[in-house]
C-alpha cells in the first residue's frame, strides 16, 4: 500500500526493473536505476544534517537528474521545493529565506550558479549535485547573483555515487508530513508557499491515474517545469503504473513544429499541458503532418480553452480523449470534465465535477448552497486532497481554508477557491471569473498585487496599477499604467528591464503605459473601470 509518493517508485522498481522510468533526449532511467540514484542522493542528505520535515531545494529543469533529486529528498523524509532557475535571483533567494531551505539539489550544470545563489540564503548548508552533465547545457540568460559568490560546500556527484543504493529502511515521513512546497504569485508582493502532504498528492495521483487510464505502456508527457503543479501527475501517475515519463526538451514546446515532431519521435501517449500550448500545436504544428494515433489523452488545465482553438484540437487530433482538469495549487485538481468528440462546440467547456475521494460546491453571496442552474457561487472545495495551508502565513492560511459553510456541526476545513461559478443543465461547474485580483496568463496564476509591488520598487514610479488584458491564447496579457516622477523620461525598456530582475517572466507586463495622473473614483480609489475602458 502506498502512503508516501516514493513508495509508488518502489512498487514499480520491485514490479519492473527493468522498464524505462525517465526519457530525457539521450538520457534514460530504468525503474531499478532510479530507485537505487535516489537511494544515494537521500543519504547523501542525510549526511549534510537533513531531518525529516526539512525543505530541500530543487535547483533544475524537468530532467533525469531532477527526478533523481526529487525522489531522493521524499527518500530522505524531507519536503522538496522547485526552484525555477530562469527566475531572477532576488526571488529565488528570498523563496529560499522564507521556507529555510537547508540545502539544494542542482544538476551539474546549474551546480556553480545555486551555489552563487545560495550565498544570501542564511543556514544553507551545501549543494548537492543530483547527476553528472547529462547532456544538458547551462541555461543561458539566467540572471547572474547581484553579489559576488561565497559558496557553500558542494557536493560533487561522484561522492553522491559512493553511498550505499539499498534501501534505507524504516520510513522517515508519514501521510500528513509535506512532499513539496509550490511557490505562487502573492498579493502582497511576495511568493506565497503552498504547502501539500503526501497525502494530499496522494489523493490526486491515485483519482487522476484512473481517470487518464493509465497503465504501464503509456508513455506521458508535459512540458510543465517541476514549480508549476501539472508536473506532480506527470511524474508520480506515470511512476505509480511504471510507465514512462517522457520529459519534453528545454525551449521545444515553444517551437509547434518541433514539438509535434518530439511527439511522433517519443510515441507519447498522454499529454497534460495548459490550452496555450495546445493552441499553438494545434495552430502551427502541423498536426496531420505527423503520425500521432498513439496520442490516446489530452490533458488541460490552468486556464481557460477558448471553444474555437479547442474546436481546431478535436479536429486536427479526433482520435483521443480530452479532460478538463480544474484545481488552484491548493487543492491539486478537483473537478473535471471529459469533452464530448466532435468539433462543432460552441458553448464554453465546463470545469465539471468533483474527483473522486474530493468534494466542491458553490456559495453564493447570501451564504446559501447554489443548487441549481443559473445561480451564481464562489467554489469551494473540501477533501484530503487540500493544501495544508501556506508556510509561515497562518493569517493568509486562515483566510484560505475556511470552516465548511455548510456544516456546522464539526469543524472541517473548506477552501474558498475566489472562483465564481455556475451550474449547467448535467449539473457541471461552469466557471466564470475571480472575485480577486488574481488572473491567469500562459497557465500561471499571477497576483496583480506582486506586479504591481515590483513596479513601486523603481524610484522614478510615483504610482503603477497593473491590468489583465484578455487574450484568448494567453488568458490575459498583463498592462501596466505607470506615473512616472518628475518629467523624466522613464522609458518602457527600463520599467521591463527592472520587472525582469524581480520576476518570473510570466509576471513581466506585455504592455507598459505611462499617464501624468491616474483616475480616481469618488471614494479617492484608483479608478481600474475607467483605465480598463481606456487602452492606447
């Protein structure tokens, strides 16, 4: 029985040693192979003073030597945290601060740059290399340290390779311990910490693994880095039924054409990605061009699917299954809904209904249960599957899991999702739109708040207000109306040149405005209505 995520590893090492765990371009993993790598890596934790309950960062993308890493620290009883090395240095290293990261995994070619990194990070104690060069080569235009290096130890992998492979014995973790913390946008200016136990993961893994149909033939793909929770399927569904995980090539999925040519080459059966790379797939890929009747599941989740790009998918790939999947990172997934075949859709696809072993349901703003169609709630959502709350916010923690509304009998925690929703006829969710300042662009979920923090922190900004553009492919493009001080001349190449030293770059604003006073309404509020209606 599986309670803890690397026992899905064990099970399927003892069940198929053999068979190829990870394919990552000219680099493979067997079951066996991965089970005994991260057998080394949990020990080579351990002897740099680990204990179970400690973050341990991930300092790579999606790769061999990255799964390696993250199997090695649940191994080790410890809670894994992606770190995005193409995210600018500050974040990273404040990420690092809040959760007190205590030592960090990295791949050899990212090795000397977490260990630049790690230098602000107060108690690190080493970086660990998780593999050797497997044909990956350094990021470029990663951002460099804004100070020079003092590294922390470094492991090198050869002295990974020298610990015992065995098994280490009694578990160091149980069901409610964290596997990972997945950092999100923040109101407040900073990345917020989502918690999520085994459990929890466990919760999604074994509904999502039955859902799909997967089996030990599947070979599944997405191109979602290890910080953005579409990978948890991914990598522990496909672990789970020993079928392999084929990790998408850095920078192919952003090619169409490239990307449908890796599909036919790697035989992927199962995909999972947010609609705007399968738009664009389904746009330039030239789909038909190549032979992908194995492509047996498409998987979406993370936004929005426009009904006409999705309608151009049905038709360019009538062969497979299509999901909806829907769940903020706090809850993983918790609704779905299969899309009928056929392309001649014109009706928004719902969010469905609840997963197994999960519940939601939508309030509306009288406090009362939406109970039929038409009537308008905010989600929420209950289950095992829930986020154990957000690390070192036990405010924003108690704003976000909430006592059930509609029991009042016992205390039971419910999470209020901000998302405003509906019923339709079959009793499926539709969704509608957030209460919040939250939005989604190319998958992410960005906090207006944080863009809008960056921007205050350059001196010539008097005032900023940042504002979701739609945008079918992306969800929304991100505008920024900026005040500038004074009447110097603060150009749009500098206000970007700022944002991407403090962030992702999903968070940097598409389209930068500058006006000599922004509108108020009568309250003395910035006025977001009259500058939303007022573009150009």
């Amino acid at each position: 029985m599986a309670y803890l995520l690397h026992h899905l590893l064990a099970a399927s090492a003892a069940r198929a040693p053999g068979r190829t765990a990870v394919a990552a371009g000219e680099r493979s993993l067997g079951y066996a192979e991965l089970d005994r790598l991260s057998n080394r890596v949990a020990r080579a934790l351990l002897a740099q003073g680990v204990a179970p309950g400690d973050r341990v960062g991930i300092f790579a993308p999606k790769s061999a030597a990255a799964v390696v890493a993250l199997f090695g620290v649940l191994k080790a009883g410890a809670c894994y945290v992606p770190l995005d090395p193409k995210s600018p240095a500050g974040r990273l290293a404040a990420i690092m601060t809040d959760c007190g990261i205590a030592v960090v995994l990295a791949d050899r070619a990212s090795a000397a740059q977490a260990a630049a990194l790690a230098v602000s990070v107060p108690g690190l104690r080493a970086v660990i290399e998780a593999g050797p060069h497997w044909g990956r080569e350094a990021a470029a235009g990663t951002t460099p340290p804004e100070q020079a290096p003092v590294p922390p130890a470094t492991v090198p992998w050869e002295a990974v390779l020298a610990e015992p492979a065995g098994a280490l014995g009694p578990d160091l973790a149980i069901d409610t311990d964290l596997a990972y913390i997945l950092y999100t946008s923040g109101s407040t200016g900073a990345p917020k910490g989502v918690m999520i136990s085994h459990r929890a993961s466990l919760t999604f893994v074994e509904w999502a693994t039955a859902c799909a149909g997967l089996d030990e033939r599947d070979r599944v793909a997405s191109p979602a880095p290890l910080h953005f929770d579409l990978s948890v399927f991914d990598v522990f569904a496909a672990c789970g039924v020993g079928a392999c995980l084929a990790v998408v090539p850095e920078n192919t999925a952003i090619f169409p054409a490239r990307l449908s040519q890796w599909l036919e080459r790697e035989r992927v059966t199962v995909w999972y990605s947010v609609p705007s790379v399968l738009t664009m797939l389904a746009t330039y890929g030239n789909l038909r061009g190549h032979d992908l009747s194995g492509l047996r599941a498409v998987i979406f989740a993370g936004e929005v699917f426009p009904v006409k790009h999705l309608n151009l998918l049905l038709a360019e790939l009538p062969g497979a299954r299509y999901l909806n999947w829907y769940g903020p990172t706090e809850t993983n997934v918790c609704t779905w809904y299969e899309v009928p075949s056929g392309a001649g859709r014109t009706a928004p696809v719902p969010i469905g209904k609840a997963c197994a072993n999960m519940d939601a349901f939508a309030v509306t703003s009288g406090g009362d249960r939406v109970a039929k169609p038409g009537e308008e709630g905010e989600l929420y959502v209950r289950g095992s599957g829930l986020m154990r709350g957000y690390w070192g916010d036990q405010d924003k923690t108690r704003r976000a899991l909430v006592p059930n509304p509609c029991q009042p009998a016992y205390d039971e925690p419910a999470y209020r999702t901000g998302d405003l929703v509906t019923l339709d006829d079959e009793g499926n969710f539709v969704f509608l739109g957030r209460r919040d300042g939250m939005v989604k662009t190319r998958g992410y979920r960005v906090e207006l708040g944080e863009v809008e923090a960056a921007l205050y922190a350059h001196p010539a900004v008097r005032e900023a207000v940042v504002l979701p553009v739609p945008d079918e492919l992306l969800g929304s493009r991100l505008r920024a109306v900026i005040c500038a001080e004074g009447s110097g001349g603060l150009s749009r190449e500098e206000v970007l040149d700022h944002c991407r030293r403090r962030l992702p770059g999903y968070m940097v604003p598409d389209i930068v405005e500058f006006l000599g006073s922004l509108p108020r309404n009568s309250n003395g509020k910035v006025d977001r209505a009259r500058l939303a209606g007022h573009e150009g």
